[in-house]
C-alpha cells in the first residue's frame, strides 16, 4: 500500500486533480488525513469486494469529529453501524414505501408538482433564466410529502432559505476548512474558517426543522401516522421505556434533515446536469423527444409503466448519472472490526473512501468512458441494458434508501420537461462543464431557454 501526505491542502479547487490521481494509484491504497487512517477503493471490482461480499464489515461510517459536531453521530446518514442505524433505516425505507413509491397515487402527486414546475418554467416564455431553484423546489416537494405530508410553494421565502442552506454546507463540508478542522478538532474554538459558517448555518436549519416538525405534528393521532414525522413519534411512544432506544427529538431533526438533503440534491443535480446536456446536445434531446412522442404523445402525462417503452430515454438518464459523478467519494465508510481485504490488513475503525469516479471510469467496464454516450446502455436492437458497474447510489448495506423515488423523479420531471419544452442556450452563451465542487459535483449556474414545442 502507498501512503499520500499533505491531505489537509486539498481544497474544491483540487478535488478533480486528486480524484485523476487517485484513478491512477492502486485499487486499495492507504490514506493519511492528518492523522486518520484511511483507504481509497479504486474501481468497481475493489468496491464491490468490501462494500457487497464484507458489506457488515464496511457498514459503519467513521467517527469524524465533523459529524460529531453536527449529530452527535446520531440520525440517519452519519449514524453508527448498530442498533440506532438499524432502527432508523427500517423506520424510513417503511415509511418512504408506505406513504411514498408504494403507494399508487405517489406518482399521481410526482405528476402534479411536475406541471406545478412546468407552468413555473412557462411563465418565462422562452428566455433565459436560471433552472435551479425551481428544479430544487420541485424535487424537494416530493420529499416533503412523505416527510410532513406536504409541498411548499415556489415563493415559500423561509422554506428556500433552508435549502439554500443544506446547498452551502455540501460545499462548505469539502473545504479545506472542514478537513483541517476533522484533523484538529480544536480549532473549532477559533471563531473564523468556514467549518464556523457550516455549524452557524446546521444550528439555523436545526431550528426552522424543530418549529416545522412541531407545526405538522399539532393534529397527530397516536398510531395513525399521515407522514415520516408521525411514524417517528409513534416510535419514540412504542420505545417510551425503553433505556436504550435511539428515538429521541434531537435524533428526528437530524433524520428529518438528513433526508430532505439526501432527497433533493442528487435528484437535482442529475436533473440540472440532464438539462445542460441536452441543450449542448441537440441531437440527443431530439432523439428523446421522439421518443416521447410515440410512446406518450404531446399531451398525456409520462407515466411510469411507459419507462420500459423508452430505452433510449433511459439511456440518457443513466449516461448523465455515469457521467457526471454526483456523488464522487460517496459518503465515507468505516471498518466496524478487523478485516483482511486483498491481502491487505485493515483495522477496525479505518475510514474508508470509495471512489465512485473510478468506478464509473473504469476502462475494464466503460469503453471510453470520457465520452458522453447514451448508446453504450443499449443493446445490438436498441433494448436497454443494465450495467453491474454502474452504482451511482453506492451498495451494500448504506446503498441509497431512496433510490426507488429518485429514479421515478428523474423519470417523471424529464419526460415532463422535454415533453413540453426544447432547450437551448441562450444565443452566444457557451456553457461551463466544469463542475461546481463539494461533497456533490452540481452544475455551475446557467442560463437556459426553454421554447414552447
């Protein structure tokens, strides 16, 4: 294994520069973070090998004094591998099933926001505007039915203002700032840096999160849940006596907001990459169109039974998630016990980084890879095929719970989009594909038309 020093001066700006690196180091290779242990998983074969066949063993998250800070390593996404991880999974995939894509009038209510969305986009009338926050809210709305049993208009000033937030601390959580503060936690008694503006800004959302919970809660009957927040509390109930419970009020805020975040910014960002790439890309837009136009016509709206009518547009989806890395490190795994991984000794608490940017670059997997090109998941007749190297919401046992409602969003809000509208850039503009780093890879802000067909 090889050792690299001087973690601590990355910054957003470098992050491509160190993911190029990394590609190129050994499969498992050793990690210095300023004193925390630490592996990279290069490509899909290493990936696959800890997080699938040790999926126990590569299921805890590292106890970083970031996610100290912020939850205490309590919630949902940062919690500990054990029963409080265990308790809160189940408890949201239930709850996201039972009041979200289990239910069969959910993807009436995804058709509903989308001409909410559409009908936002209209009122521009074909010039440029930026995409982001009506995409942001669209997606979010989706969420917020399942977790408090309702959708927040566009104009909702308090409501944007928190998402604006959880945007800034995806940013802010990859700063150099934030790695020197994970490395030296004692500087967290400075009163500058950015890891001050993260916490200042995680206190504020905390605080609208506590006052929202208890607006939706007023009416609540005892063991009738109508939304996450209900089912929560009917737990915290059930466990009332229960000294070792993980249910508590401080631990729903810390779920309530992981999930918002987790909902909204992947989903999001593949939509805002998927609009970039078909305004750059008129060909490809045009091939989705025409595709939706024979399957679905010019005026009903998509449905989720027509997506395997539609491989092509599948294609694009996938091809934009491959292409564009959302989440390229993925959240950072840690070892719960001792293990041996390709002759490697790793101990029991290592961070472990998996490298999705490697996986979805993986020359052994993707023909060139560096190529946008929806064709390469379709088949000799244009079927679409599934990839086993191609695991944009991760694996094993902290895969993504919502990746079911990301995929029937990303679906729903594209056909609707293209159905509608084409897209374009505004006249002389050339669009930056540089992406805009943190945490997530998003889309610098740009300006779209979107022309009435």
């Amino acid at each position: 294994m090889c050792l690299l020093q001087d973690v601590l001066h990355l910054s957003p700006k470098h992050l491509h520069f160190t993911i190029f690196i990394i590609f190129f180091l050994p499969k498992i290779f050793s990690l210095d973070l300023g004193g925390i242990s630490a592996i990279v998983l290069n490509g899909y074969d290493a990936v696959k090998e800890c997080l699938v066949h040790q999926s126990e063993i590569f299921a805890d998250r590292p106890s970083l004094p970031l996610f100290k800070k912020l939850t205490n390593m309590g919630g949902l996404l940062n919690s500990k591998y054990g029963r409080g991880w265990t308790e809160h999974r189940k408890l949201a995939v239930n709850t996201f099933r039972i009041f979200g894509y289990g239910q069969r009038s959910f993807e009436h209510k995804i058709s509903e926001e989308s001409i909410f969305f559409l009908d936002a986009i209209d009122t521009y009338k074909g010039r440029p505007f930026d995409l982001k926050h009506l995409i942001t809210n669209a997606v979010s709305n989706i969420t917020n039915l399942i977790i408090f049993g309702e959708r927040f208009t566009y104009e909702d000033t308090e409501f944007q203002h928190m998402i604006e937030i959880f945007s800034e601390n995806i940013e802010l959580a990859a700063s150099a700032s934030v790695f020197l503060y994970n490395a030296f936690p004692w500087i967290g008694i400075l009163p500058f840096g950015k890891h001050q503006q993260l916490f200042k800004n995680a206190a504020e959302v905390y605080d609208f999160l506590h006052e929202l919970i208890e607006r939706v809660s007023e009416n609540r009957k005892p063991q009738s849940p109508r939304h996450f927040v209900d089912a929560y509390l009917d737990e915290m109930d059930c466990n009332e006596n229960d000294p070792e419970s993980t249910y508590s009020r401080e631990n729903l805020i810390f779920s309530v907001g992981e999930l918002i975040i987790a909902g909204t910014e992947t989903t999001t960002n593949v939509l805002r990459w998927a609009v970039l790439f078909m305004a750059l890309y008129p060909n490809i837009q045009g091939q989705v169109q025409k595709e939706i136009d024979l399957v679905i016509g010019p005026n009903k709206m998509p449905a989720l039974e027509e997506k395997c009518k539609m491989p092509y547009t599948e294609a694009v989806l996938h091809e934009v998630l491959r292409f564009c890395n959302i989440a390229p490190l993925g959240i950072f795994h840690a070892t719960s016990k001792d293990t041996v991984v390709r002759g490697y000794s790793i101990p029991e608490g290592t961070t472990v980084i998996t490298n999705l940017y490697s996986v979805h670059f993986d020359e052994k997997y993707w023909s060139n890879p560096e190529v946008f090109c929806p064709e390469r998941f379709l088949d000799s007749s244009g079927q679409f095929v599934k990839k086993d190297a191609f695991i944009p919401f991760s694996l094993g046992r902290r895969h993504c719970l919502g990746e079911q409602l990301a995929r029937m969003e990303m679906f729903l809000f594209f056909t609707s989009l293209l159905q509608r509208f084409h897209l374009c850039f505004p006249h002389g503009v050339i669009p930056d594909l540089k992406p805009r780093l943190g945490m997530t890879l998003q889309p610098e802000p740009y300006l779209i038309c979107a022309e009435r067909r």
